[in-house]
C-alpha cells in the first residue's frame, strides 16, 4: 500500500547519518514512485515531490540533527496541504441547512444520506429526509427505511410528484417542523449528462441548499477525478464526500481530488453500517498515511461509542481493585462497539510497521472476544465476582456449559489475573489516551 511503500522509503532515509542532496532527491523519487503506484495523479505528484524537495533544500533540514524526521515532518506539512489544509465542515447556519447529495449511480449517496442523518442526529440534531430519486421506487423504498432505522422524518414523492415538488416539500416541512438539515438525496447516472444536470440545478432553484456536496466512489481510482472535475464545473460544489475508502481503493483519488478541483473533502466514508463516516481532516489523513497514526481520532472513536458513564465507573474499579470478571466482560462489549479490530489498528501508531502474523493474530482478537464472553457467560455471578474461588470442578463445568476447552478457561482466569496486576501501568495510560478501554 501506499502508506507501507512511503513508510519504507522514511525508514531508510532515517538510517542515513547525515543527508545529502543527492540522496533526498533519490527517497523524493521513490516517494513520486509511490504515489504514482497508488494512483494519485501524475501531475499532483509531480508537484508535490517537487514542493517537498523546496521545502526541504531550502530550509537548514539537511543539517539539523535529525534530517531524515525533518523530512518526514515537510512531507507531512505538504501532504496537509495537498488535502485541503484545514477542516472544512458544512454550511448550517441556516435552519433549515440544506444539504444536497448528488453524484453517480452506486457511488453512495443514499447510504450516505443515511449516515449523515445518524451523524447529525447523534449529535442532538434533528434531520428530515428527502427522496429526490423518484424514479427508482427502490429508491424511495432505501431512503425511508434508513431514516425509520435512525428516527429521521422522510419525506416521500406523491402521485404526479416532480422531483422539485418533492424537495421543496422536504424543505416546507423542515421548516414546519423546525428542523436543523435537510438532506435531499437525488438521483443519480451511470455518467455526467445534461439531463442529470438539468435536474440537479432545478432541485437547488427550489430549495437552495447551502451545501452542495458531491458523493464520490473513491474505489473507481483516478477516474473519480475526473468525475468530480466535470460535477464541479456543471453544478458547482461546495463539497465532497469520498466513499469506499475502507475497500482495497489505493487511495490516489483521495491525494488527487482535492487538488485537482479546488473542492473540499468534508467526510469519509469507511463501511456500510450508518456509523462508518468520518469528519475528514486532512492533518490526521496525513499522519495516517505515513504511519504516524491517528490517536486523536482513535480517541475520539472510543469517545463517542463509550458511555463516559461506565468508562469512568471502570476506571475507579480499576483503581480500587475491585475490577471483576463482570466488569471485563462488559467492558468487551464496550469494545465490540468500536468496530472491527482491524480498523481500530489501523490507527494506531505504528500499526503499519507490524509483522502481519502479528496483525492477523490481532484481526483474530474479535472471534477470541466471542468465546471469552460465552466463558465468562457460563459463569455464576459469585464465580465472576470472585474469581478466586474457580476450583478444577467449577472449570470443568464452566467450559463445559460455554462449549470450549478447559485449557481455555484456565488462560482467560490467567490473562484476567494478569489484567489486574497491570492496573498501575494503565493508570498511566489512561492518563495519556482517556476514554480508551482495556484490551482483554
Ligand atoms: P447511490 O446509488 O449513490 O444512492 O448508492 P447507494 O447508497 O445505494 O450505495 C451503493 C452501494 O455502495 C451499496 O451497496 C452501499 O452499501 C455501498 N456503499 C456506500 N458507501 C460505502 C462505503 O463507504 N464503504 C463501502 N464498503 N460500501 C459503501
Ligand atoms: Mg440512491
């Protein structure tokens, strides 16, 4: 992947004792090389080797102590720039905001609406839908029970509806309702056409969102900058909302989009389920490509899928020691919240240098989560409150009522002993990263 070539080339820049000009142009080559490789466009990755090289020749890098970070650290600073540079978020102020989703056929838009709502909602903001893709009753069908999953209003087509009449519907009865945003989920084409455009700009003539914002498949590679070129210069976007990021896409159009079009990427998209969208920023994006992690983001995750509530009573259990079995099966729950283990690596710092045997032991943590609960499920209150007084009978028992090997009892009573012991050490931590639970 992109970020495991680049991490290559910085490590091998950081073995140098002392850099010279010579060798910075050499790693700027392989990191043009590499961009190249993940489809980021040639002109974009041009410029940017280009402008690093600049940065790096012009200033004191290469005779500070330690180049090779400065390097790292001016390529970061660049690649920053290259998303974007600061977060962008959406226009709300008016009440209702309006925000129209448009692009092509699959690549998201419904599905985003849906997270969006979940979004915003989530925040204690209230969301009325619109389905604007009234030809494709499927279409309708999709939309409304996303919103029935999150508590949105939608609002539908009627008989002899036209597509302004239902957006400008939506818009009424936000207005109604006095609801923050309206989301107007629009129809899509397999490509660009005047038809498309022509429905998009009388849609935006009825209702007038403040944000227009372009859903765009990121796993269609560099043919998604040109897409969003020709959306941006037919309609003209305030926004763009990069979908699929969480497939094999090699994330070229990402590097490229923002850049190429002068339009900001306001989220990500990372799943299927209504919670995998992210606030794009692009400084964390950086960081994240060139194995410098993502703890802020992390931290956030867990935040926001954590009850502060619980975290907190677990943190004084810890303290106190009286942190039980109960409570560790809890807090896997908790866990499990989070999203599969992988995508929590993902951003960890460092996690990219990992041995994969290591990494898939770690994708593996989730099954072992599993059995661990159903072990700790087979146990008696008291057997969980005391775990001292699990004998050789009461295992026997309990792996037999949880359908696994008594060997795995006697390592998670281990691994939970041990968990104890090492409440000082995460005190710590905890400091450092609140809101991050134990892993088991
Ligand atoms: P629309 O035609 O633009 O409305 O596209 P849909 O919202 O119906 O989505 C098309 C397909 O892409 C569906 O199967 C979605 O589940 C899937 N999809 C949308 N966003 C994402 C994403 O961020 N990641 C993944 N893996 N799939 C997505
Ligand atoms: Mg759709």
């Amino acid at each position: 992947s992109l970020s495991s070539s680049l991490q290559n080339v910085f490590r091998s820049l950081r073995g140098y004792g002392k850099l010279n000009e010579k060798n910075v142009k050499d790693a700027l080559r392989e990191v043009r090389m590499a961009l190249l490789e993940a489809d980021v466009h040639f002109r974009v990755a041009k410029d940017f080797t280009k402008q690093v090289r600049d940065r790096c020749l012009g200033q004191d890098v290469l005779e500070s102590v330690t180049p090779g970070q400065q390097i790292v650290k001016r390529v970061h600073e660049e690649m920053t720039e290259l998303f974007g540079g600061a977060h962008t978020d959406f226009n709300l102020e008016d009440r209702p905001a309006g925000v129209m989703l448009l692009g092509l056929h699959g690549s998201g838009k419904t599905t985003t609406a849906g997270k969006l709502a979940h979004y915003w909602m989530s925040s204690g903001k209230s969301v009325v839908l619109a389905a604007c893709d009234i030809r494709r009753p499927a279409a309708v069908e999709q939309l409304s029970t996303l919103a029935k999953q999150e508590g949105a209003a939608c609002v539908a087509p009627r008989e002899g509806d036209t597509v302004p009449d239902v957006a400008a519907r939506a818009r009424r009865e936000a207005s109604e309702q006095q609801a923050d945003i309206v989301i107007y989920d629009t129809g899509g084409r397999f490509q660009i056409d005047e038809d498309l455009v022509h429905e998009l700009e009388e849609i935006r003539e009825a209702v007038q969102p403040a944000d227009t914002v372009l859903v765009l498949d990121a796993a269609i590679g560099q043919e998604s900058v040109e897409v969003a070129r020709r959306f941006h210069e037919a309609v003209g976007l305030t926004g763009l909302i990069l979908t699929k990021l969480d497939g094999d896409a090699r994330g070229g159009a990402a590097l490229s989009v923002h850049s190429m079009t002068g339009c900001p990427i306001l989220m990500t998209g990372t799943g299927e389920r209504p919670e995998d969208l992210e606030p794009f920023y692009p400084e964390r994006m950086a960081s994240r490509i060139l194995g410098m992690g993502d703890v802020v983001s992390l931290v956030e995750k867990a935040q926001q899928n954590i009850d502060e509530d619980d975290a907190r009573r677990m943190q004084e259990k810890l303290a106190k020691n009286t942190f039980d079995l109960q409570d560790f099966h809890d807090q896997m729950q908790q866990m499990k919240k989070m999203g599969p283990m992988e995508n929590i690596l993902k951003m960890l710092p460092g996690a990219g240098e990992l041995p994969e045997q290591v990494k898939s032991q770690l994708g593996g943590a989730g099954d072992n989560m599993k059995r661990q609960e159903a072990i700790i499920r087979s146990m008696t209150p008291k057997e969980r409150h005391k775990p001292s007084i699990i004998n050789a009978s009461r295992r026997r028992r309990i792996a037999r009522g949880s359908g696994v090997r008594m060997s795995e009892v006697n390592e998670l009573l281990k691994n939970f002993d041990r968990t104890r012991k090492m409440t000082r050490q995460m005190k710590k931590m905890r400091k450092r990263l609140p809101g991050i639970p134990n892993f088991p």
